[in-house]
C-alpha cells in the first residue's frame, strides 16, 4: 500500500495532476481499480515535496537539480513498497513528465525537459523496465475520425446543404473546426494553430481552384519553423475559412485570431474551443478536457502507414526522430486512415 502525503496548499499542483487524470480517464487509461489512486499518491509526494521546499519549487520552475534533491530525500525512507527501487523511480519520473507535459499544452507553457533529461543521465533509472515499453499512443479510432471528419464537414459549402444552416454559423465556430481540421490534417501542436499567420498556406496554384496544399510553421517556444503537408479535406475547409474571415472582416495577421480586431488566440481559449468542437463531434469523452494529442499522433500514424520516412514525418511536426519510435508497436496492420 502506497503512502498518500497530501501536499498543503496544493494549488498549481493539484490542478495540473486532475487536469491530466480527466484526460486518460476519457482516454481509458486509468480506469482500474486504484489506479487513479496510486497516481495520485505518487504525485501528492512529489508536490508536498515541492511545496515544503524554501523557497518553495513552483511547478513551472522544476528542473533537474530539483529532482535530484527529490529523489535523493526519498532515501532513508522506510518503504515497503519497493518505492526506492529504479523500476518506482522510472515510473514515478514518467508521471511527473507526462503531467507536466500535459499542463504545458493545456496552458500555453514551455514544455518542461527535466524529467526526461533526469531520466537519461541515470542509467540504472532509464533501463529499469527496457523489457516493457510505454504505453502506444492515443490516437483516433476509425469510427471516431469519421464523426469528427463528418462535424468539420458540416461547416464548408456542399452540394445538397442548406445555406440557411451554412449561414447561422458565427465565424468563430467556421475558425473552431478549421483549426482542429488543421491539427488533425497537418499535424500541428496547439501552440503551432496559435502561431499561423496569413502568409502559412502554401497554394498549389492561383484563381478560384487554387487550394494549400502546405503550411509554413513559425518558429514557436522551443519548436522550429517548418513545412507540413495538409490533407486535401483540411485544405477544402480552410480555404472556406479563408472566405468567412474575409467576409466577417476579421483583421490581424494570425490565420486564426481570437477577435475580430485580430488578437492573438490565447493558449486556454482554443484549448476550450478544440474540446467542444470534439464534443459536439462525439469524440470528447473519450480525449476528456481537449485531447487535441490525439489528432496529432493520428496524422503521425497516418502518415507512416502511408509509407513516409520517420525522420519526414518527424520533421513535419516538428520533432526529433527519435519520438517516432514510440509508434513503431501501432504502425504494423491496417487501419482506415483518413
């Protein structure tokens, strides 16, 4: 049984662990018996640490000496639960990066390097469990591509439609769907649709039929600028994006501003606006509070299924080659892609 040590005056803390629970709760992950509390447990000592601390460790200040002293302070502890051993340490070192790395994209924030680079300069720590590999990567389900590809769908012209509906549309929900169409059909991280100006869609040519086929990616935090590829269904929406913001006469440079003034889209108001366009697709409950990882590692999937290089479609999100290996136990078989 594993010792729960409630922080005081948890905070940051306790937020960001809940606001990561919701996410793999929806996704299927913790919803064993006791294991949302064996988490909870292994974070609360991480925070109580943290927080006992002078001056106390902030959740966005943590770094690699702050875990060594943590990890260190564990020692002469009694523990019964082999909570010393390198397999615990591992895990409880992946917790902290996956919940940090959640409240990142959830806030708008840095991603925070530390635990993965503590990890790596511990060897008896990095290949405690060599024998058992990550869980693979959320992605979407056949059946939930299509209803989420079937809810963008609704938002563009189409034979058959009617205007009326077309119409009763606010510019927002059109700038909603195109920029998750976007991060499902060019891979982009949220920090990249906030990033996208007027001048990111490569056209494959000129006049009405013209359509982006790429996008050019700022240079955002700590992700290089970059090209990527954009789905041709992606492309049909945006485009019709495009018209819309015309139309509505919303300035600024930013593709997908947050007013009609043209201010930039501010980290949490499109984390929210990603997770109702997936509600209302039918596809939230299972990606909880947003799950836009999902449709990034989707595009990935898609993209290497499809035959492209990792190190191509690496390049295209913006990462480096070595994060597509954790895809190498989804890719084998076939799978609707979309």
């Amino acid at each position: 049984m594993i010792e729960r040590v409630v922080p005081s005056n948890p905070g940051a803390f306790q937020q960001a662990f809940e606001a990561w629970a919701a996410d793999q709760h929806g996704a299927g992950v913790l919803r064993k018996a006791g294991a949302r509390e064996v988490y909870q447990a292994m974070w609360d000592s991480f925070a109580a640490w943290c927080l006992g601390q002078s001056p106390v460790v902030r959740i966005h200040t943590v770094d690699q000496r702050d875990l060594h002293a943590f990890q260190s302070a564990r020692y002469g502890r009694k523990a019964t639960d082999q909570s010393l051993s390198p397999r615990y340490a591992l895990r409880l070192m992946r917790l902290i990066e996956r919940v940090l790395a959640h409240h990142a994209e959830r806030t708008g924030s840095r991603p925070n390097r530390a635990p993965a680079d503590w990890v790596r300069a511990h060897p008896h720590v990095r290949y405690a469990e060599s024998e058992r590999a990550d869980p693979p990567p959320e992605v979407l389900t056949p059946q939930e591509a299509r209803l989420l590809l079937a809810h963008l769908w609704a938002a563009r012209p189409r034979p058959g439609q009617d205007p009326a509906a077309l119409a009763s549309l606010p510019w927002q929900e059109i700038r909603n769907r195109a920029s998750v169409a976007l991060q499902l059909g060019a891979g982009l991280a949220p920090s990249d649709v906030r990033a996208l100006t007027l001048a990111s869609p490569v056209m494959n040519g000129v006049g009405p039929q013209a359509r982006t086929w790429k996008l050019r990616v700022p240079a955002n935090g700590t992700i290089r600028a970059r090209e990527t590829p954009v789905a041709p269904w992606a492309a049909e929406l945006l485009h019709h994006w495009l018209h819309v913001r015309e139309a509505a006469r919303v300035g600024g440079e930013f593709l997908f501003p947050s007013t009609r003034t043209g201010k930039p889209w501010l980290a949490d108001s499109q984390y929210q606006c990603a997770r109702k366009v997936l509600e209302a697709a039918g596809v939230g409950s299972r990606g909880g509070a947003g799950g836009s990882f999902r449709l990034r590692h989707t595009f990935a999937l898609r993209q290497l299924r499809r035959g492209s290089r990792p190190e191509m479609v690496a390049r295209w999100m913006g990462v480096a080659p070595a994060e597509m290996k954790r895809y190498d136990r989804v890719v084998p078989g076939p799978e609707t892609v979309v």
